[in-house]
C-alpha cells in the first residue's frame, strides 16, 4: 500500500464517522425536542386549566361539579377519574373533602404527592 492510499483510506474513515456521529446527533436532538414538546404542551394544558377553575373556586357555595366541568378542556372526550383521594381532570387534580368543598389542585397525573 503506498502513503497515498492509507491518507485517503483514513479520509474515509473519518468521513464515515463524523457522518455517523452527525447522524446519531440529529437523532438524538429529534428525541429530545419531541419530549419537549410533549411536556410543553401538558404544562399548557393545566395552566389552561387552572386558569379555567380560578374564577369559579373562588365563589362561595360552588359544587364539585362545577368546578369540574369549568376544568374540562373543550373538544376533549376523555372522562374525569379518582385516583388517590384527586379528581383527575386532563393534567389537573382536584382535590375536595367530604363536604364536596375544594380544597387543593395539582398538576399532572404523575405529580408529586402533596
């Protein structure tokens, strides 16, 4: 093998795996940029939500079911479910005591326990 031959089989290679090492990067960015998303539009989701209940929460003598329904987001045909003592409506957990007062929201199916 003469010099030439090595100096461009080495081009090659290192053509190869800068390209390899490109195309693992815009892989990985696609992935990232998608869960990002995904989390964006959750937040916006409960933020949307939240601002829905806040004038509703604030009256007297409102029910549970009020507040509930102000928490729905138009166009979304998924059902309200309990789950550990919360109301689960989209991203928002509502939280209400015996009586069917509020007590408490928080954000996301998968939120810290409060």
């Amino acid at each position: 093998m003469t010099k030439a031959t090595i100096a461009i089989a080495a081009l090659v290679l290192t053509l190869v795996v800068s390209n390899l090492w490109w195309a693992y990067r815009m892989f990985d960015s696609g992935i990232t940029q998608t869960y990002a998303r995904a989390s964006q539009e959750a937040t916006s989701e409960a933020l949307s939500q939240t601002l829905a209940i806040l004038p509703i929460v604030v009256k007297a003598g409102v029910t549970r079911n009020e507040i509930v329904s102000a928490a729905r987001i138009p166009n979304d045909h998924t059902e309200p479910y309990e789950k550990e003592g919360y109301v689960w409506v989209g991203q928002l957990g509502l939280k209400f005591n015996p009586g069917g007062q509020f007590e408490k929201a928080i954000a996301g199916p998968e939120g810290p326990a409060q």
